[in-house]
C-alpha cells in the first residue's frame, strides 16, 4: 500500500516528494512486510491530516523539521479518540503510529535533509506485557487431523491441512508460507525461508509435513509449474492470507476452540512446544527467525505460567 494522492494532495512539494522516496526505501532497502507498510502509511496519512489541520496548511519540510513536543502529543492524543468506531485506539495501535513517524524522521535526519529535535524526547505510550498464546498439543493434533473437513472440494481440504501442518511444523509466518512458489517446497527435510527484512533462514521439515504437501500437490487441478505459487485459491491465484484465516475460523468455530487459535497461534505453539520438550533458546531464534533473543525469550514465560497452571491443579495444598 503506497500513501493515497489526497494525503499527498495537502502537502508541500518538497515533503510529497521526500515521502514517496521514504516508502521506496522501506520497500525495496529495508523490505519490510507488506502489513509493515501499510500500517506505517496509515500512520504518516493521520499525521499529515493532523498538521494539515493543526498548521491551517499544507505542510513542508521546514514544518515537519519544527513539529515541537506539545504537537507530537496533541497528535498522539488525537490519534487516542481517532477510530472508526469512535472507541479510540489502545496504546498499542498508537505506539505502533509513533513507531511509524519515528521511522520518516529517523530516514529524513540520515539523509541529510531536515532533522526534528523533539522527536527523541516522545515517549512511546506504555504497553501491557503481552504473552504469545500458543494452542496446547492435543489442540494441535486435532486441528491438523480436522483441517478441510468443511470445504466442498477435496483438494481444497488438504491445501487447509497442508498449510497448517507446514505452519506447525515448521514455525513459519503465514506470510512466508503463502509467499512460497513450487519450486521452494520443502527438500531433503529441509526447507529455505525468506522471512522479515529479507532475512533467509533454513529450518529442518520433519516427514508428515512433506507428506502432507505432497498429498496436496497430487490432489491440486492446477498444472504443479516450478514457479507456481505453492498454495492456490479455488482460481488458481495465489492464496490469499484472509482465506487461510477464515478457514481456521470455521475450523475453531466447529472444534469449539478458543479465540486465540489462530494460524499464527500455530507459530507460537511450534516454539513453545520445542521449548517444552528440550530445545534451547538460541535454537528456537534461529528457527523463528528473530533477529533478537528477547522476543524468543517469551517462550520461557508461557512455559513458566503453563507449569504454575499444572501445579496449583494438582498440588493438594495450592
């Protein structure tokens, strides 16, 4: 998603030209998601409205480099009753805008072309300590063993179950795993990831997975080309991640599963699962593919709270 021409229809010259320029970077140096992107362009659009409205202008560089403290909080404070549904935003969504700004202004200063003083001096609204919400493993194995029972098509079931066992059992993002061609399958019980920043990871594929894709490719209508996208929607198009989505949905819905059963949830149960049964911390980063130790370090706090959930049950003076 690139910045919309209204928004760029109420800014200086100079600023339109720069900002394009900074979603290139982000795209095509940085490589950031496409949901990164997104998010981050919908964050610049509410603060270029903002000083649209609060400048009574259209904003250039120069305004840009003298926003002070108070117009970052006026912003963020706007940005707090700001909402479609009129509810306001939590302080994550507005960490998250901030996070966006910084990072124009971050581009903006190391290329030399306007620096802001205030903005190091922004705290970031304060986030509640979230924990990854894995599904335990007979959940797992149920949603595996059930995935496609309610499409009508047959192939169209063992995509759903391909794709979840893959997402598993091998601890992808569902971005990465719907990003995948043919010719990127798993191989040699191995398998070659390009996952955030286009950072490339091998992780190890145990057996069931590569049975379960194979299943699906022998059952797809659609000619199996190299450069094929590996998970195809009912028209032969690429697999939409709304779909996948959906599908676990209507799968939770009918196994009477918790909200949090997610496909995502299947990349946080891989990790938790790995932990719980040996595997140490460095070993799950590199597989996850987190470029920092202390997002994998979560993991230890959900095995923490499942043991503490085991004890008080069964100790018989808890």
């Amino acid at each position: 998603m690139s910045l919309k021409q209204d928004t760029l229809a109420i800014c200086a010259p100079d600023l339109s030209e720069r900002l394009r320029q900074w979603q290139d970077f982000l795209r095509h140096e940085k490589q950031v998601s496409k949901h990164t992107l997104r998010a981050y362009s919908g964050d610049i659009t509410h603060f270029i409205k903002f000083l649209f409205d609060h400048l009574g202008k259209e904003p250039g560089l120069n305004d840009l480099s003298d926003v002070g403290i108070r117009d970052f909080r006026a912003w963020m404070s706007k940005k707090a009753i700001d909402s479609p549904n009129k509810k306001g935003v939590g302080n994550a969504s507005r960490a998250r805008s901030l996070s966006g700004v910084k990072s124009l202004l971050s581009w903006l200063d190391k290329q030399g072309i306007m620096h802001n003083a205030a903005i190091s001096t922004v705290r970031s609204p304060k986030l509640p300590h979230k924990l990854p919400r894995p599904v335990h493993e007979n959940q797992a194995r149920n949603i595996l063993k059930s995935a496609g029972l309610l499409t009508k098509e047959d192939w169209i079931g063992q995509r759903d179950r391909a794709l979840f066992t893959l997402l598993y059992g091998c601890g992808l993002r569902i971005d990465e795993a719907l990003s995948l061609n043919i010719e990127n399958r798993p191989r040699d019980s191995s398998i070659r990831v390009i996952g955030k920043g286009g950072k490339e990871r091998q992780i190890p594929v145990i057996e069931i997975v590569e049975e379960t894709l194979e299943s699906y490719l022998e059952q797809c209508p659609f000619p199996p080309l190299p450069e094929r996208p590996l998970f195809l929607g009912a028209r032969g198009k690429r697999l939409n991640q709304g779909v996948a989505q959906k599908a676990m949905r209507n799968l939770r819905s009918a196994l009477s599963l918790p909200e949090n059963v997610t496909p995502h949830a299947l990349r946080h149960s891989f990790a938790t699962h790995l932990l719980q049964n040996g595997a140490n911390l460095r070993e799950i980063q590199e597989l996850l593919g987190h470029s920092s130790l202390s997002t994998t370090q979560r993991y230890t706090e959900v095995n923490a709270e499942e043991l503490m959930r085991i004890y008080k049950a069964a100790h018989p003076r808890a």
